[in-house]
C-alpha cells in the first residue's frame, strides 16, 4: 500500500496544466488564465460623474456663499445626460445638470449631488457644499490602455469578465477545459432508463454515473460517459479504447483483487504503465493510477462512497492542475468532535460528517450517518470530510482533528450579518 499523501505526490507529479487556447470571452469563464491580458482601452476614458446632481466649480460656490448669507445660486446652461457631452466648457457663475456616469464638462471640478439643491432648471441653489471638489470619477482610474489587467495563473470570474469587457478585450488565452471520460464497471449495473420492472431486484442504477460526471463538471472539466463495461475483460478493453481525445480517464470497480476484477490486467494489455493500485485509507483503498497512451488513469473502487471520497482526494487536484491551477486541494478545517470517533485499522480515514459553527464560535463535527462505503445517503447529507490519521484510531468527544470541505456549506449562513 501507498500512503495518501505519496498517492497525491505521484499522481500530481505526472500532470500538467493543459495546452493554451484561445476563447472568446462569452465562453471563459471558470478558466484560467494562461498569458497576461493588458487592457486595450482606458477605463473611465474620460472624468465622469458618479452622482444625480449638478457639475459646478467649486471657486463660484466658495465665493458666493462668502459675499452673501444665504446660499449659493447658479444658472443652470445644459443636462449632460449618460452617454452626452456638455455642449461647452462651463463659465463662471455656471451649472449644468448631469447624470451619473456621464463626462465632466471641461471647467467643472465638483458635482453636488441633487439632494443638496432645490433641483433648479434655470437656476440650482446650492443648500449643502459637503461635495466640494468630490464626486467625479477620472479618467484612467481604474485601468490604463497598455496596463496589465491580470496575470496567468488568474480563473475568470464574473468580476474579471465584467473587467475584461470594459477593457474591449474580446478574447483570452486560457488553459483548455479536460476532457474526462467515465467508465462504470460490474454485471450488476444497469443504466436509469434501463431499470425495469423485469430487471428490479436483479440489476442496480449505477450511481457512479452520476455522481462522478458531477463532481468532475463542479471541478471545471467536461465529463464524457462512455457507458457500463460488464465484468468480461473484452467490454472493458473495448470501453477503454474508446478514451482517444480524453485528458484522463476515470473507471470506477474492478481495480481489487476478486476473479472478476480486470480492470488492472485489461490495462497492461493495453500497454498502460501502472503506478500503484492500492491505497492506505479508506473508504476507497483499492485506488489505481497509471497512463495509458500517455493519458492519466485513476481506477477508483465501485462502492459509491469510496469512488466520490477518492475523487475529492485525488481527482479533484489532478483537474485543477491540469487547468492551470496553482492552488490544487481545498483547505483543511480544524473542527471539534461532538461523539467519539473509533477507526478499527490502521488506515488514513476520510469519514462523512456535518460540520457546523458552535455557541464560542468553534467549527464541530457529528458523523452524518452510516459509514460504510455503499451508503450514499450519509455522503448527500455530509458538507465535509473527517480526516482520521491511521496513528489516532480512538479519538472521544471534544477532540480536534482536520475536515476537508465538500462544498461552500460552510461559508454560508442563514442570516445577514452587518458586522
């Protein structure tokens, strides 16, 4: 057996991020970036107001309200609408209206916001000079035509799009989508729309399907089922082959050691150059890697557990590099047990708990069901991973031990916090 950690560092050691291509910016998103994108225009191109309100020079209000006490009064020349232009430079004595988003006319230097007026269309009394020389966005002041935007290495996010298009860069070099096929293993199984009454009681629905063509689609890739082999080595082999044009190669069962597990001896008939096969943790111990015509191939058990443990272990990381990315595992969470927790072996434990948020603040634990690795149920339920090490076996109420998130459950909360 291999530990999990050596298991990670030889499957990662042999990936690399995919070639670049170039996308249009309508289809980007959730890749990564492979080159600098610098801007091509500038953003704002020219001073814009970022109130309703009045374009005016500060020196007139100042004055004004120095010679006189009550307040300031300004004629008001034009409207400078969203996406106008002021018809001429202001004058002293001047205001024109303007709307958020639209250009400074030339002169201006302030724009008080409506609020502090009387809304005057001919003349505006100005009741409030908190705006000062306030309220104008310049130009430039996001980005510069020429600057860098972002560096490789970034995922595009709806943050970078709305970024990207400002700056009309209407296409970007990014590390393509995987393509990953997916192969279930066993006589037993049958598709959904293949389950019968005939069939009930003697065939099962291979959850796998679904459940792994998911997780590799949440982890950025493209998923391709390429179907159930049976249990004859010559359906598999056949399976198999069907991978040309894929980035990796998923195949959940037949990777164990019973008469009826092929998958191993099908694949080094087919030239595949094997790794490891065996794992210590558990669920999903009976893990393979190898490469098979220069393409990867994780060989994960057939419990339905076991093959979504392992690929949040191993799979996810090996996609997020082959897309680019740098940072490849989720973080860890340190968490509290609220119930004992017992290991009967000496094996790298990936247990399926609920964590929660606690009274003092402290992240806990509770087992969310079941652990044996053919009860799904106890996985929907679970938003983590308990990671038990093989050396503490016997762990009690009030322990801290490591969880590894499954989703963003735990960044969310059900109400709005203000502070």
């Amino acid at each position: 057996m291999i530990e999990v950690g050596d298991a990670s560092e030889k499957i990662l050691s042999a990936i690399s991020a995919l070639p670049s291509v170039r996308a249009p910016l309508a289809k980007s998103a959730g890749l990564v970036l492979s080159e600098r994108v610098s801007a091509a225009t500038t953003s704002p191109p020219w001073d814009n107001s970022s109130m309703d309100g009045y374009a005016v020079r500060s020196a007139d209000i100042v004055l004004r309200k120095n010679a006189a006490s009550d307040a300031p009064r300004l004629k008001v020349v034009a409207t400078i609408a969203a996406g106008g232009f002021a018809p001429r430079p202001l004058g002293p004595g001047e205001a024109m209206r303007i709307m958020t988003g639209a250009p400074i006319p030339v002169g201006a230097d302030s724009v008080v916001r409506i609020e502090d007026t009387d809304r005057g269309t001919d003349r505006v009394k100005i009741n409030e000079l908190r705006d000062l020389q306030k309220n104008i966005r310049r130009a430039g002041e996001d980005f510069s035509e020429g600057a860098t935007l972002f560096d490789a290495g970034i995922e595009i996010g709806a943050p970078h799009l709305g970024v990207l298009a400002s700056a009309g860069v209407r296409e970007v070099s990014v590390h393509r989508r995987p393509r990953v096929g997916v192969i279930s293993s066993g006589d037993e199984l049958v598709e959904l729309d293949d389950l019968t009454d005939q069939v009930k009681g003697l065939k099962i629905v291979s959850s796998n399907s679904w459940t792994l063509p998911a997780l590799i689609r949440d982890a950025g890739a493209e998923a391709i089922d390429l179907g159930i082999a049976s249990d004859d080595p010559a359906s598999l082999r056949e399976k198999l082959q069907m991978t040309e044009g894929c980035d990796l190669v998923i195949t959940s069962a037949g990777v164990s050691v019973g008469d009826l597990d092929n998958a191993r001896s099908v694949f080094a008939e087919l030239g595949g150059e094997l790794f490891f096969w065996k794992v210590r943790m558990r669920p999903g111990a009976p893990m393979a890697f190898g490469m098979l015509r220069g393409i990867p191939w994780l060989g994960f058990s057939g419990n339905p557990v076991s093959a979504m443990v392992s690929f949040e272990v191993f799979g996810r990381a090996v996609l997020r590099k082959m897309l680019g990315h740098v940072s490849l595992h989720r973080r860890a969470l340190s968490v509290r047990l609220l119930e004992p927790v017992e290991t009967a072996a000496p094996l790298t434990h990936f247990l399926r708990v609920i964590v929660t948020r606690g009274g003092d603040g402290v992240l806990e634990a509770r087992l969310a069901g079941s652990q044996s690795s053919a009860v799904l149920s106890a996985m929907a339920r679970a938003n983590a991973l308990l990671v038990v090490p093989a050396e503490s076996r016997s762990n009690p109420a009030g322990s801290m031990l490591n969880a590894l998130p499954l989703n963003d459950d735990l960044l969310m909360t059900d109400r709005f916090l203000t502070q």
